[in-house]
C-alpha cells in the first residue's frame, strides 16, 4: 500500500450491500454526530450539577478533569494496538458503548465518587476518536489529511450544538437525570449506525519501543500535538468548564448556560468550515490565529463585568478552537505512513487531552485561590506566552 492511494481500508459488500465509498463516509459522519451528541448532551450543565453535590469548587474540577485525564491514559495505548492488530472498527464500536455506559452511570448515581467515576468512563469514550479520525481519513488521499480532519470535526461539532441547545429545557422537564438517560440512548444509535460499515483487517505489525520512541520524537508529530494541548487546556478551563459557573454568577439560568456553550460549539463549526479551506489559507496561519483569539475571549472573561460581554469572550473562545484544532490534529499526521497513523493520531490525541485534563484540575485549585476571572487572567497570560513560542517553533 503506497502512500498516494486514497485508502488503507477497504469497505466490503456485507450483510447491508453497503460498499460506496459516498455512502461510508456518511455513515462515519452519522455516528459521529450522535457519538458527540451522547458526550455533549449534559455538559453545559455538568459543572453547577457536580456543584450541587459539594461546595469545593476544586473538587468540581477534578470531577470535570477526568474526562481529559483518562482519555490522555488510552488514546495511546489504544492507537499502538491498532495498529499492531490492523483493526480499528471493534476499537470503535467499544468507545460508542463506553459512551453510553458513562452517562448512565452519572444518571444513576447520587455522590461525588460517582459523578467522578462517569466521567473517567466517557473519557475512556472519548478514546475511539483515535480509530474513528484514523480510519475517516483513510478514504482520502494523505495530502487531504487536513481537510478530512476539519470535515469530521465539523460533523463533530453539529452534534454537540444539537446536544448542547437543549441542556437546559431538557433540566427543566425531566431534572438533569433526564440528560444522562438521552445520552445513553444516543449513544446505543451511533452503535446501530456504525455497524454495517465493513473492515478489510490489515496484516499484525507488531509494534517496536524503537520505532514508536522515533515517532514520538518527530517534530511534525510532536509539536502540534503540544499546542493542541494548550488550546485544550484552555477550551476545558473556560468555555466547558468555569465559564458556565461564572454565567450563573452574573444571573444566567440553566437555559443560559446551555446557550452559552451551544454559542461556543456554534463558532467551533464555523471555524472548522474556515479549516476546509485550509488548502487556501495554510495550516500555519489558521494556527497563528487560533492562538490570537484564545488570548482575546480568555481576556475579555476576566474583565467581563455582563453576560453581554462574556457572550463575546466565548464567540472567540469558540472560533479559536473551530480553526486551530482540525489544522493542528491534521498536521500531526500528514507526513506518517498508514500504518503508523493510529500511533500518529493516538500520540496527538493522549498530548492534547493532558490540556483538557489539566484545565479543569489546575483551573478549579487557581479559581478557589483567587476566584475565577482572575484564573481567567492568568490562564490568558500563559496563553498568549506559550501559543506565541509554540507557533515561533511550528514555523521553523
């Protein structure tokens, strides 16, 4: 298999007849569109719901941080073995389950310990975007690694808009159990969805320390994975994490939570539709920018005195990661070899979820220290000192 042809898997005529290349990569598309529906559908109101249960907003953030910390644990251990095993359907199908498994153990549960334990397992979930934007951008040419990654993301983030929109009418009709039960049920559809596609399994490459250990030190594959962490740790901080608990502070409800990161996930998707166009612009400087905006949003929050002026700090906040992620995941695995994209993407994936772990964790002890627009604060300084030495790097 050269690294000119557009797939490294080949979709076979199955029980459903189904063997268009069109048709497959709609399929991908559903699931993942209900996949991140399942993840997404009680996250605006996740933080206030954890506070409810206590009164320590760093034990809010380390409920919140363990949807990042495990799935920095799997993402690459998950993307080595499948490799070495050629498979990457079963990976998927497993984390569309783990999904559902996740929120309705949150649904059920009435303590802290609980919620936690949830939480671990939809970040467990969240492991199979490793095999899921592998195996999509296997339908495309290499050179298109970019562009496939910005198109699944955007289907990526239409689901979470749809998920998160109706956050708090679905609070106010059924309490927030009623969330965690949809999710599981959304989560059982992307299953039903995804299992007619077939997989041709690749030949075992059993995997090396040495060839792994170059991999990881490539710098095409490393430093991306490094800024996307920056980006994360500032998405979870703020815009999914203590944004949502500053909103109802300044006077916002359950229904204005939701608006909020609905708005926040809206901007992702147009900046993902921005990303498809990276061929015109350059991955480099949709980077720059992403990191420029992060700086702006995480500013204009700590000085935000209004719901008002928040609702512009998330419009940045949103389009910064609409254009940096996509461009980022996308350039982790331009140059690496088919069979080593798991790997690629496993490595980029366990990188950039240190951010999204460490946001939450670091951001809650930061805001019970000194409240949270002045976290908001600080987190804008590192921002814009990190981002600005990352893209120095990324240009060289």
């Amino acid at each position: 298999m050269t690294m000119t042809e557009p797939s490294a898997i080949r979709i076979e005529p199955i029980a459903f007849g189904i063997s268009s290349r069109r048709l497959t990569i709609a399929l991908y598309s559903a699931a993942v569109f209900l996949f991140w529906m399942a993840q997404y559908l009680y996250v605006p109101t996740l933080p206030t719901y954890v506070q409810s249960k206590t009164s320590h907003l760093a034990l809010v953030g380390v409920v919140l941080s363990m949807y990042g910390l495990w799935q920095a644990i799997i993402r690459l251990p998950l993307g080595i073995v499948a490799d070495w095993l050629g498979w990457r359907k079963p990976f998927i199908l497993a984390g569309l389950a783990l999904a559902g498994l996740g929120a309705w153990i949150m649904g059920t549960t009435d303590s802290v310990s609980g919620l936690t334990m949830g939480r671990a397992v939809t970040g467990l979930a969240a492991g199979t975007w490793v095999p899921l934007i592998v195996g999509f951008s296997a339908l495309f040419p290499p050179k298109e690694a970019v562009r496939a990654s910005a198109l699944l993301t955007l289907f990526n983030s239409v689901g979470r808009i749809f998920a998160t929109s109706v956050t708090g009418l679905l609070n106010e009709w059924g309490g927030y159990s009623l969330a965690f039960f949809l999710a599981t049920g959304i989560a059982a559809l992307s299953i039903l969805v995804m299992l007619p596609i077939g997989e041709t399994r690749r030949p075992l490459k059993q995997p090396s320390v040495g060839s792994i250990g170059r991999l990881i030190a490539r710098r095409d594959v490393l430093l991306p994975s490094l800024l996307s962490a920056v980006g994360q740790y500032v998405n979870w901080a703020i815009s999914f994490g203590f944004m949502t608990v500053l909103v109802k502070q300044l006077g916002g409800t359950g229904v204005t939570q939701s608006m909020f990161v609905t708005l926040s996930i809206a901007m992702m998707a147009g900046g993902n539709l921005a990303a498809t166009s990276v061929n015109r612009i350059g991955a480099r400087r949709l980077v720059r920018l992403s990191f420029v905006l992060l700086f702006i949003g995480t500013g204009v929050a700590a000085l935000a005195p209004t719901l008002a002026v928040l609702l512009v700090a998330q419009i940045c906040l949103g389009l910064a990661q609409g254009v940096g992620y996509p461009a980022l995941m996308g350039m982790s695995i331009q140059h690496v070899t088919d069979a080593e994209r798991a790997t690629a993407m496993g490595l980029h994936q366990a990188v950039y979820a240190i951010g999204m772990f460490g946001g939450p964790a670091l951001s809650g002890v930061l805001a019970e220290a000194m409240g949270i627009q002045p976290m908001f604060g600080v987190t804008a300084g590192a921002c814009l000192i990190l981002g600005w030495l990352g893209s120095r790097l990324l240009d060289r």
